[in-house]
C-alpha cells in the first residue's frame, strides 16, 4: 500500500503554473464607470463638518457630520443611526438645501441637492 505522501510530489511546483496572479491597484476605477461630474471636498475641520438634517418644522433636528460635498450632493455620516427620510432640508453653516436619498450604507448616507 502507498501513503498518501508517496503520491503526492515533494513540492507544491504544480500550483505555481496553475494559478496566475491579478495585479489589483486599489486605488485604481473600473474603466466602465464614467468621471464625477463634481470634484468632492472635505470640510477642512471637525467645526466645519457639523451639519443638521431638518424633517419637518416641529421635529427635533438630527445633527450629523459632513464627510465631503460638492454642487450636486453630499456625503453624511450619522451616529447613532436614527430613520432619516428620502427628502429633507440639510443645513449646513447659513446654507440650507433641500436633499433627496440617494445611497445608504451603514451609518452614512449619500445626498444629491
């Protein structure tokens, strides 16, 4: 009888010729998405970042943080999680802008104004 270990070979050179590496950049997009039609910013400080969503007039403010924005939407991050609507007001600094849901991942949410 054989054992196992006299059938295999003494080196694992099969597997080198099987498997072909994947050069992964991760910082790199897949050429099938189009460009951002807006660059996006960072607030510059923790300060800056402070936002507010406004559902309705007689219902308490959600506070939340600006992770970056840009004309056409913004990025928020809200902790704890609370239920937000699809449509709000975001007030950010003096600007308030009426937003719409766009993605929701977690504990951030994607707005497009």
């Amino acid at each position: 009888m054989i054992g196992l270990d006299a059938a295999r070979p003494a080196c694992h050179c099969f597997l080198k010729d099987a498997v072909t590496p994947v050069e992964h950049h991760p910082l790199t997009m897949p050429e099938d998405k189009p460009p951002r039609l807006y660059q996006r910013v960072r607030p510059p400080s923790p300060q800056a970042a402070r936002a507010q969503i406004i559902v309705s007039p007689k219902l308490p403010v959600i506070a939340c943080r600006l992770v970056d924005y840009s004309p056409g939407g913004a990025c928020l991050e809200i902790f704890p999680m609370v239920p937000v609507p699809d449509r709000f007001e975001l007030l950010h600094g003096n600007v308030k802008k009426k937003s719409r849901v766009v993605w929701r991942r977690g504990i951030r949410i994607g707005v497009a104004f």
